[in-house]
C-alpha cells in the first residue's frame, strides 16, 4: 500500500470520463455480449498466393544442405583404461575392507563375481571394436585388471589387515575427491 493521498488503495472508479465506445455495463465473466445487430459473420476462407521468389542473398550460399540432426556423429574410442583402473581400485578398497569381517568363501564368491563383471566389461568392448571398425585395442590390461586386483586384495589383507585398508581406502578417496574438486 501507498501512503501517497493520489492512490488510496482499493478499487475506485476512474476519475477522467469514459470515452462513450467504452461499455460500462459489462459484468465480464464467460458470457458472450449479446448481439446487437444479428450474430456475427461466419468467418471467410482465405486463400494462399503464392510468394514470389526473392532474389538470393549473400548468405544462401552458407546455409546448410543437410540439418544437422540427420548427420552421423562418429563413434570415438575411449581414451585408456581409466574406467578399469578405477573399478580395479573400488573392488580392492570394498573387497579388502571386508575381508578380516567376512568368510573366506564369501570373498572367493567376490573374486569370481568380479572376474564375471570383467569379463563381461571386456566382451562389450570387442563388440564395440567389431561393430565401429576399430583397430583392436591391447588385451593385456583387462587380465592385469582381473588378476591383479584379486592379488593385490589378498596381498594387502596378509600384509596389513582389513582395518589398515579401510582407512587408506578413506585416505585415497579423500584426495581423489580433493583432486576432482581442484579440476572442476
């Protein structure tokens, strides 16, 4: 609200007079005017001319023959094995962690459930070489993969213990994080 005596508040009626096309009496709500002069004219059809050719313009020559969303966009082969050395990584950190916690066989069954995922992991990746027409990419780091986290797991549990691994789990994630943080 204004404390200005121009605007009190509140609806008030226009002070100036009402130009006389103006009509005052309308309650407004859904209800069509009332037809003074009969109903109104069906509409007409209009017909479309044709436009006449405008002559081209410098730009015509740069627009495009093919839009963009029909074009193909190549299929790129992934930089590394990045995605291996970090799920290689995960696997030791988790499996390690819960080993002095957990039966023997239980991480017997982890070891093979993940060699199963690896292999899996590795079969996509042929699939994709032979369906994009790459050239083969090494096979080595996939077994590297396999074999040595399940090593490293059992070696780091008879060397340190689960406890030892969980905290420089923490502390390898923690500067991961820290890292990710400082690239944005």
């Amino acid at each position: 609200m204004s404390d200005s005596p121009d605007h009190l508040g509140g609806y008030q009626p226009p002070e100036e007079p009402v130009p006389p096309f103006v009509d005052t009496t309308a309650s407004g709500g859904y209800e069509p005017p009332p037809y003074e002069s009969g109903p109104p004219e069906p509409r007409r059809e209009t017909t479309v001319e044709p436009v006449e050719e405008e002559p081209l313009v410098a730009a015509e020559r740069f627009r495009r023959t093919t839009p963009a969303r029909r074009k193909v966009i190549p299929a790129h082969r992934g930089r590394g094995h990045w995605r291996l050395a970090a799920g290689t990584l995960t696997y030791v950190m988790v499996v390690g962690g819960m080993a002095d916690y957990v039966q023997p066989e239980t991480r017997a069954l982890a070891h093979l459930a993940f060699w199963l995922f690896l292999g899996g992991a590795f079969l996509i990746t042929l699939g994709r070489e032979r369906r994009h027409g790459w050239e083969p990419a090494p096979r080595w780091p996939w077994l590297v993969g396999a074999f040595g986290g399940a090593l490293l797991v059992e070696g780091l549990v008879m060397a340190f213990g689960s406890p030892a691994i969980i905290v420089g789990s923490l502390i390898l994630l923690g500067l991961g994080l820290f890292v990710l943080m400082l690239v944005g």
